[in-house]
C-alpha cells in the first residue's frame, strides 16, 4: 500500500470519528437539555372577566398542556392596561351580561364605573382549586410591573378544570368564572 494511500485512509478515519463525537455531542445535548420547557400563559381579569392569551399575546379558548408540563401563570388586572384595552373589555361585559343583567343592559356600565371607583373591589383572584393555584393582585397597584402577579407549578393532575376569582370584586364576581379553561391531557 503506497504511502499517500495509507495517509488518505488515515484521514478519513479521523474525520469518521471526529464527525462521530461532534454529532454526539450535538445529540447529547439536545437530548440532556432537560425538563421540557417552561410554558407561560397570561390572564387578565376585568370587572367581570377574564381574557386568556398564550405568551405571545394570543388570545385562546383555554390553556391545554400535557401532565407533568410547568406552567408559568401571569395574572394581569385590566386596569394596569391602556384605558383602550379596558374599554375593549367593558364592550365584551356590555355584549354578553351577567347575573341578573341581559346583554346590552345599560346598567352594566354603572356597575362597571362604581366598582372601578371602589378600592375595596379593584383587586381579582385567579383560582384553579385542584391545581393549587390562587393568585391575587394586588388592586391598588398604578403600574403593570407593579401590578401582575405570577404562579408556576407543575400540572400533576389530569383532567378540565375551572378558573375563577377568588377575591370579592362587586356584583359581577359570581359570573368571574372560566368553566373548563384549564385542560391537562
Ligand atoms: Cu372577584
């Protein structure tokens, strides 16, 4: 076997290895980057609502995730948002009523502008009670930053759950409630 031959084999020898522990490495840290990733979700809580988004601001139906997936939960009160997007969410109360008020019933926004002016009932919940979730505001934040809240937790049970408020906000806090938002597969 001719020098330059054996050389050439030599060569590709290595590179056939040194392409073997690069695609290894690559592998193995694609497959040891952990646990599977965080997923955030932002709710927002009105008088009386509340508007679900994934974490690029879209807006959903619920949350769904897989078992075992950690959720990290960003409750927003309306009122740290532009006073455009709070009237968004009044219109949305306005359409569909509550309680004992039909939809377009011009009471509703009294009732909006009175609990808005009432520090006693400027603070949300959010609460999923079989998740261990309960999260409260603060209501007399000025600022977003201030203002949200945050949970992460681990969704161990299967199964559709509920979201609902769990700190009194006026007449419209029965009707704060998400039936089934929150599925875990
Ligand atoms: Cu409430």
């Amino acid at each position: 076997m001719a020098i330059s031959e054996r050389r050439r084999l030599a060569f590709t020898a290595i590179a056939v290895i040194l392409v073997g522990i690069i695609t290894g490495f690559i592998l193995g840290s694609v497959l040891t980057s952990g646990a599977p990733p965080t997923k955030t979700f932002n709710i927002v809580a009105y008088h009386w609502g509340y508007a679900l988004y994934d974490e690029d601001w879209n807006e959903i139906e619920q949350i769904e995730v897989k078992r075992g997936t950690t959720v990290r939960l960003v409750a927003i009160p309306a009122y740290a948002l532009s006073h455009e997007i709070q009237e968004g969410f009044h219109e949305r109360v306005l359409e569909k009523g509550f309680g004992d008020y039909p939809p377009g019933d011009p009471r509703i926004h009294d009732l909006m502008e009175a609990a808005h002016e009432d520090p006693e009932l400027s603070s949300h919940g959010v609460f999923i009670a079989q998740l261990n979730v309960d999260l409260s505001p603060d209501g007399k934040a000025s600022t977003l930053e201030e203002a949200i809240d945050s949970v992460e937790f681990t969704t161990d049970a299967i199964g559709t759950f509920d979201i609902s408020c769990s700190v009194f906000c006026g007449v419209g806090h029965e009707s704060m409630i998400l039936e089934g938002a929150f599925v875990v597969r």
